[in-house]
C-alpha cells in the first residue's frame, strides 16, 4: 500500500518538471522583453538607434515579452496539460508492466500475512521516499529562486523608471534657479515681473506633478540628510543648527533626494 501511494506522489512530482522547467525561461523572455522595450528606458539613455520602434531588436524583445507575458497568462493551462501528459504516460508504462506479470502479482497478496517479508518492504520504501523528498525540495527551491527573480526584476524596472525621472528633473533645475534669481531681483517693470512669476508657477506645478517637493527655507533646522551646510554663522539671537541662508534650494522625489539644499547653519 505504502508503494503504491510513493508511486502516485512520484508520478505527480514527475508531471510537475516540465511546466516548472517553463517558469524560468518565461520568465527571462518577459523580464528581458518588458525592460527593453519600456520608451522611458530607451529615450533616458538614449538607445533609439539601437532599440527604436522599427529596429530589429526592437521586434524581436516585443516577440520576447509577447510569448513570456503568454505564458505567464496561461499557467494554469500548462499546468493541466503538463499533468494530464505525465500522469497518462506513466499509467500506460504501468498497464504494460503489469500485463505479462498478472499471474504472480495473485501469490504476492499471500505474503504481507507472514512476518518475514516485512523487512523487504521497509527497504523498498526508503528509497523512495528520499527520492520523493529531493524532487520536492528541488522543485521548492526552483519556485524559491523564481520568485526572487521576479521580485528582482520588478524592483529594476522601478529603480530605472524613478532614476530616470530624476534625472529630467535634474535637467529642469537650473531653470529654477535662474527663474529665482530673477524673481529676487528689484525691477519697476511689472510686466516683467508678472510673467516671471507666472513661469516659476507653471515650473512649480509640471514639478508637483511629477512628485517633486522643494525644501530648505529659513528658519528650518539642519538635517545634514537634507542640507548641505557650506557656511557656519556665530550668532546668538538663533537658536544652534537652524538655518539662517538658504543659497540654493534643495529637492527630492519621495525618499529619493535630487539634490541637497545649500545653506548657511547658526553656531
């Protein structure tokens, strides 16, 4: 009985090789596909020759990203089949097995009613069940190293989104500072002045917009993972480590800092 039953859970985890074999080259073909046809991706480092949309590496990661997202969709259907497949070959290899011995497999039931037998079958059994556990901890541990990758490649592909971001942000920053020097700057031309404030407000929202925050005013107290202090000033009408000169306004995305505030500290 206890043979039969190792013999089922061995077929089982035999049916199950094939589909799970599957997972990690699907999972290649989507993670490779999907990163390198992202637009972000290919315009922030500027691969469009390479990686365009009517380029030959172009296609062949959309087919890439095509057949791994296929696969991903439909892996309960391969499951089913790759079980079905494994079950019936391994029943028909049995009915052929079983066929020319019919006659002896009769006596064979006798047997389990004398005690000498007992130890043959203890045996037999082990094996198998150290077989049995070693296909199950490998197809464990096959599933672990999956589900790694899969975390991996999710957290590159929000790594290389958000850098990428920054570093537009980067880009538009020195627009910002121009724009508060000129805003800074006494005029008698309201004109001018209006439609400066208007663009450093325009700028303020396309930044708000993409989850940017503006820090580093007067007053504040020092966070040396915020500011960067290139001054110290002795003074006592200020309380120790508060900021007395903002010089260039810091920003950040979320945790991300895009650039340190600089500023002048009170002793």
């Amino acid at each position: 009985m206890k043979d039969k039953i190792f013999g089922v859970l061995q077929r089982v985890g035999r049916s199950f090789m094939l589909p799970i074999a599957i997972l990690p080259v699907a999972g290649l073909l989507l993670g490779l596909g999907s990163s390198f046809t992202n637009t972000t991706t290919i315009e922030t480092y500027g691969l469009q020759w390479l990686l365009g949309d009517k380029t030959i590496l172009h296609a062949l990661l959309v087919i890439m990203n095509a057949v791994g997202s296929a696969i991903f969709d439909n892996l309960p259907l391969i499951f089913a089949v790759g079980v079905a497949i494994g079950m019936a070959k391994k029943e028909k290899e049995e009915v052929k097995k079983q066929t020319p011995e019919e006659t002896p497999q009769e006596p064979v039931e006798e047997t389990p009613k004398e005690k000498t037998p007992e130890e043959p079958k203890q045996k037999e059994i082990s094996p198998w069940e150290e077989k049995y556990n070693s296909e199950h901890d490998a197809r464990l541990r096959l599933a672990a190293e999956y589900d790694n990758f899969r975390k991996r490649t999710t957290k590159e592909k929000e790594q290389s989104y958000g850098n990428g971001k920054a570093d537009a942000v980067t880009k538009m920053l020195p627009i910002y500072d121009n724009l508060e020097r000129a805003l800074n700057q006494p005029t008698e031309d309201a004109a001018y002045k209006k439609g400066v404030e208007l663009t450093m407000t325009e700028l303020l929202k396309i930044l708000n917009g993409l989850g940017v925050e503006v820090f580093g005013e007067v007053g504040d107290t020092f966070d040396p993972n915020l500011h960067n202090a290139v001054m110290h000033l002795d003074s006592e009408e200020h309380d120790e480590n508060v900021i007395t000169q903002v010089f260039q306004k810091g920003f950040k995305m979320g945790d991300k800092i895009v650039r340190f505030a600089m500023v002048q500290v009170a002793n």
